[in-house]
C-alpha cells in the first residue's frame, strides 16, 4: 500500500471561499433549456412550464451564481426576442449550435426560475453582433426599478420587480475563430471597456467579467490576456478562464492529472493580470472568474453530434450530452479540488453545463431526471467547504504522465469554517492501481473527530449513471478512517474522489 502524510494548520489561510465558486451556466444549447429546465408538458411541470424535479436537483446540488444565456450561443443573440407575450415572439436561426431557436424561454422566465432554486444570475451581453446599445438596453430592461420605456416593459411582461443582476459578462470567448464577432484582443479590449464605461455611468457597483482565452492552448493566450487588460483594467472586475478536458489517444495517466493543468492555467492568468497591474501601478486586484469548467468529451461532439446540414436547423437537438463515467467524476472532483485551491484568486466560477449537455443532472422528455456521477463531489464540495481554504504540506508519491511530466498520486484541498470549527478535507487519489492510506497531521486542530466521510469509487471505473439505470453509481461511506493521537488516517481506494469532516 502506498502512503502520503498531509498537515493541516488553519492559521495559514489561502483566502476566503466565496459562494460564487459553485456556480454554473445555462445556455440554449441541446436540450440544456428546453427538454431539460423547461417541459410545459411534463406530468412534473410547475405553472410556469418548469420541472420540479429538475428544479429539486439543482437546489440538492447546491449551485450559487448561474451564467445565462451564454456561451457562444450569445454572440447573435436578440435578448429582446426572450420578452413579451410568448406567443409573439420570433422563432430565429442559432449559428453557434446550428439549431432554431424557439425564445419560449427568455430573460424574464430565466429569472424568476432562479428564485425557485435559489440562484443568481450571471448575465452575458452580446459583444458578437451587437455592442454598447444593446448592453445598455438590456441593462436598463433588468435592472431598472420603473418609469422608462424599457424598465416599464418589464413590468408589463409581468416582473414588476427589478432582476438586479450584479454580475455582468462583457460577451464570449472572443478570441475564438468560431465565436460570431470573433477579432483580435485590441479590436475587443477597446469595444468591451467602452461598453463597460457606458455601464457604469448607470451603475458604478456592477460587477464585470472581460473575456479571457478560451483555453490554455488558443494560439494568442497570455498576450490576449495582457492586451485585453491594459485596454479594461480600470473598467473590470474579473478577467474569464474556459478549460474542458478529456482523455486523449486512451492516456487515462494524464486525464487523471488534469487539474495539473488548470492549476497551470490558473496560475498564469494570474501572473499576466498581476503584470498588467504592476505596468499601471495600479491598487486594484483582477479576479478570476472560471466561468466555463467540466469534463467534455469535444472529439465526440465534433465526429458525432456536430450537425453539417446545411437546410437542418432542429429545434433542441440530443447533442453534447456526455455520459459521465466514474474515472470523470473522480477528474472533475479533482478539477473542483483546483477552483477551492485557489479561492484567494478564483472567486467566481461556472460548471459547463446544468442540464443535458455536459452535465450532472439528466432528464428524458415526458419522464425521470436523474443524477450523473459528476453531480456528487459537486454537491458534497458546496455543502462543506466553508469558510476559507487553507494551505497544505501534502508529501505524497508522483508518476509520470506523457501530458504533464512527473505528477502527484495524491491531491488535497482543505477549507477550516471558523464559526463552526469544522474542517473539511477533500482527496483524490490518481493512481489507476494502488490504493494510498494518507495520514491527516491534525495538531494543529486540537482534539477532534471524523463527522463523516465518504468516497466515489468503484471496480469498474467506466461505470455510469443512465436512464436504465439511474442509481449504478453513488458515494460509499469509507470506514477506513482512524482516528489516532494528533492524525487521522484514510485509505483511498484508485481512482477515487473522497471528503471529510473533521470536527
């Protein structure tokens, strides 16, 4: 049996773990809003067209902030469309997923399903096709209480009550050749601290995101993030990451790793906005706001479910919707591991997506909605980390990945709530063969106990959650935890994503 000795002191304090960290998106991709959020004819249905039980897994998944409505699918997006009587509202072409777009389902309807699960909404404006106007118009549609044309329009649509939405996204991936409006990192600096600007002489509080790279492997990273920040520092708050992962060529040793990666990634955006920062000599901090995250299987979507016909525009079409193994699960537990590490920087961050596409919570037209192996850690992860996350001494042995050279076996977040004492520790052991018991040097603690703790593992990592058999994979309590003078021990079997509570 390998072994790994991890210290815990929670006076070494990385930074405060904010809320937002356990957000998620919700674009009109697939069946993500339609046949998924929203079925008006489902026997489970509430007034409004909304599932209940979608609605009650998403409250049991514990999701904060929840960005709308998108994604690529924003850059040609009309919001005016998603308003007003329903029956009157455009069907339009989506040529970010080649589908027609309905509009049964738009900003004010997105909204109070919010409230029902108690979420907030992360707003992206259209930078693609549209620009300052359209922020401004938007802007003033949700936000403002009454007596203009456009806040009184709300109010007939029936929410007399302003949305207030605080966070604002400054358009999509524009540095993607694919994204409508696509241009270089100064064409789109200028325009997104312009519209900023515009903003803010409306409301000075709000919150905005500018669009980082689209991943860590676009050809312009690093240099469209220095050139889009000299352009928007003063104006922003966040700067965004988007990263997605997948085994490539069967190299499971390296998927396995991936949180290496986002940690790389992380760390980079970091440094240039600090460069950035130090350039201007300025006292302002940029934050990051890792809005788009999760396990996608892109080589599938891009041989299978990419629609190429020209004269097919369906309505909600079954694409992007990844059947999520144990061996995902355990990368994406890893991946969240990563956001909470660096809880100092990463203060806002949205799993890619909700429902249907990409996604922890699954649903079949007209019938059941079910949990994916994915939605455990996070439902686990937002419950229990509280507090702030703590820095940790991990000593552990490594292995050689082809992707990212000589990796941990083991990897750890610990977060410490010091209104209720407790600890919350959460690992993952990556070896594919050998299971690591890793010793907790709890000293510094004082006296306590394990409160619980519980794994996801299983024989055969390949192992998921379907429609046919909806409950295959779930968390296992692990009993292997002892508590000893000043350590806490626990086995973790392979391939496994584990939390506890020390108390």
């Amino acid at each position: 049996m390998t072994s790994a000795h991890l210290t815990i002191d929670p006076h070494f304090v990385v930074g405060p773990i904010n809320r937002r960290l356990f957000g998620s998106f919700v674009e009109h991709l697939g069946r993500c809003v339609y046949d998924g959020i929203y079925e008006p004819g489902h026997p489970d249905a509430d007034q409004d067209g909304f599932r209940n039980d979608v609605a009650a897994l998403v409250r049991e998944l514990g999701v904060t902030t929840v960005r709308y409505p998108g994604g690529n699918f924003v850059s040609d997006y009309r919001w005016e469309d998603g308003v007003g009587p329903v029956d009157q509202r455009p069907r339009r072409l989506d040529l970010a997923w080649h589908s027609t777009e309905t509009n049964e389902v738009g900003l004010d309807e997105f909204a109070r399903w919010l409230r029902k699960v108690d979420g907030e909404l992360m707003y992206a404006v259209n930078l693609g096709t549209r620009g300052i106007e359209n922020a401004l118009d938007v802007l003033e549609y949700a936000n403002h209480r009454g007596g203009t044309e456009l806040s009184d329009r709300r109010i007939a649509n029936g929410s007399p009550e302003p949305h207030d939405i605080r966070m604002w996204c400054l358009g999509n991936e524009m540095d993607g050749p694919w994204q409508v409006g696509h241009g270089t990192p100064r064409e789109y600096g200028r325009l997104a601290v312009k519209t900023a600007r515009a903003m803010r002489q409306y409301d000075p509080t709000l919150e905005l995101v500018v669009c980082g790279s689209s991943g860590a492997g676009m050809p312009l990273f690093g240099k469209w993030e220095r050139i889009v920040l000299e352009e928007t520092y003063d104006e922003v708050d966040f700067i965004s990451c988007h990263a997605y992962y997948e085994p490539v060529g069967g190299d499971l040793e390296s998927f396995l790793a991936s949180a290496v990666d986002m940690d790389r990634f992380i760390d980079s955006v970091v440094a240039t906005a600090d460069h950035v920062k130090a350039a201007r000599r300025s006292d302002k901090t940029i934050n990051i706001s890792f809005d788009e995250w999760n396990v996608w299987y892109q080589s599938r979507y891009a041989e299978v479910d990419r629609i190429t016909d020209i004269d097919d525009w369906p309505v909600a079409p079954r694409i992007l919707e990844d059947t999520y193994s144990v061996l995902d699960a355990v990368v994406f537990g890893n991946l969240l591991i990563s956001l909470v590490r660096h809880a100092d920087r990463v203060t806002a961050a949205s799993l890619a997506q909700l429902v249907n596409v990409i996604a922890p919570i699954m649903t079949e037209p007209g019938g059941a909605a079910w949990r994916q192996t994915t939605f455990f850690p996070f439902a686990v992860m937002s419950r229990l980390a509280r507090g702030s996350t703590l820095e940790l001494k991990l000593d552990c042995p490594t292995y050689q990945t082809e992707r990212y050279g000589e990796v941990p076996v083991v990897d750890a977040v610990a977060t410490h709530d010091p209104e209720t004492g407790d600890t919350a520790v959460f690992l993952v052991n990556r070896s594919m063969t050998d299971t690591v018991e890793v010793g907790i040097d709890t000293s510094l603690l004082g006296d306590v106990s394990v409160d619980g703790i519980q794994s996801l593992h299983d024989d055969d990592i390949h192992a998921a959650n379907t429609l046919a058999d909806p409950e295959r994979v779930g968390l296992k309590p692990n009993d292997s935890a002892r508590v000893l003078e000043n350590e806490v021990r626990v086995s973790l079997p392979p391939v496994s994503w584990t939390a506890l509570t020390l108390r």
